[in-house]
C-alpha cells in the first residue's frame, strides 16, 4: 500500500472531465440526467472513472444549473459552465481544462456508461510522453471524447482552434504536437474484449439495451458469488 501511494505521488495529477453540455437532440431530453438501472446515467461515468483520477469535474453547458448535477453527484465532483454558446465540444473542452489542477485529463462523453477505468489507466500511461493518447479503430475512426490529453498544449490547442472556420476536435488534435494514437482492436480490446467501454446511449432504445446489459452483468455476479459461497 505504502509503495502505491508512493506511485501515485510521482505520477502526474490526472483528472476526469466529463462533457455534460450537449443538446441530446436524438433522446430528447438531458441523457445524463436519465436514469439508468436506479441512478443517473452521468453518476456511472464518474463512479467508474474515480478510481483512476485524482479530480472529477462535469462541464455542463453555458447558463445551465449546476445544481441539478451537484443534486445527483458525490460531493467530491467539481461542475462547471461552457463560457461560450456552441454545439462544438471544443467549448467544454477548454471550460474543463481551464478548472482543472491536473496535468492531464481524461476527456469523457457523459453517454459512456461502461466507460472502463483499466482503459482510461491505460490510456494515461500512454499519454506520459505524447500530448494525446486517443484510441483509434482499424487505423481510421478516432475516439477523441474518451482519450487522454496532456491539459497545457491541449487547452492552448483548443483555444486557437475555436477561433472560426476550425471547430472540429480533429482541428485540436492536428495543432498537438505528438499524439499516440492507440489501437482498439490490438491494444484496448486486450483490455475490454468487449469493448463496451465505447457503447454510447443516443436514443431511448440504447438505454434499454444498456439497462440489460447491466441486468445480465449483475444477474452473472450473484451466480458467480453464489459458486464461490
């Protein structure tokens, strides 16, 4: 124990940002705020990642309550607004880089429910010499809303991106200097042979597929205590 604390401090802060300030337009209401198997979908997503992090902040969008988060979440979450009015997650991105202490962050969609803490630790330990380390599948789709960023060079990347035309987090990565991209299949799926670590929720029907899944999960869990009594 007393060798893990000492890790824990050499290592650089990490922290969790979880972007909460999109429109949900496909489900029709505030996602994270939805419950899933008893508790609100953006609670799964922090509950997972704490472990891993040292500091957990939620971006909620420009003017929205944070109140209605702070109700919902442990009392260590920090919850911040988006400055600007936008749909482009660049703006929470920069709202959350600048809150955090950290030297790096883990930058979560807040409609990752099984969101995996040995990927994100994984996906830290990448980034220690890169400015990014971002999964990406079969050499071609990127999933830059569950990566990890070095917090200097990424907010500064971010900023310089929001100014129009570039408003795509592709524009952001491309102003990093060194970025290590990281193979879902070869490397994360060693990890998450499902890779449900990915599965998002769009739509009403995605929760219901994620609420059986928990079920199952759960219903596998007292079978194998049940073996083991």
């Amino acid at each position: 124990m007393q060798e893990a604390v000492a890790t824990n401090a050499q290592r650089p802060k990490r922290a969790a940002i979880i972007l909460v300030g999109g429109q949900s337009s496909r489900f029709g209401s505030n996602k994270a705020l939805q419950n899933l198997a008893g508790k609100p979908l953006i609670r799964h997503i922090v509950e997972r990642v704490t472990s891993v992090t040292d500091e957990v902040l939620v971006v909620a969008g420009r003017g929205e309550s944070r109140a209605q988060y702070y109700a919902v979440l442990p009392n260590y979450v920090k919850v911040v607004n988006d400055e600007l009015e936008g749909k482009t997650p660049l703006i929470g991105i920069v709202a959350g880089l600048q809150a955090t202490k950290s030297d790096c962050a883990a930058i979560l969609a807040c409609d990752i429910p099984f969101v995996n803490a040995e990927v994100i630790e994984f996906l830290f330990g990448r980034a220690s010499n890169a400015d990014a380390a971002i999964p990406r599948w079969n050499r071609q789709r990127i999933e830059p809303l569950e990566a990890v960023y070095r917090t200097a060079p990424t907010l500064q990347a971010a900023r310089e991106t929001l100014a129009p035309p570039d408003l795509a987090l592709e524009d952001m990565i491309r102003r990093l200097g060194r970025v290590t991209y990281v193979s879902v299949e070869h490397e994360i799926a060693d990890i998450d042979r499902g890779l449900t670590t990915f599965l998002n929720i769009n739509t009403r029907e995605d929760m219901k597929v994620a609420e059986r899944m928990l079920a199952e999960r759960g219903l596998a869990r007292e079978r194998s205590d049940a073996k083991s009594v």
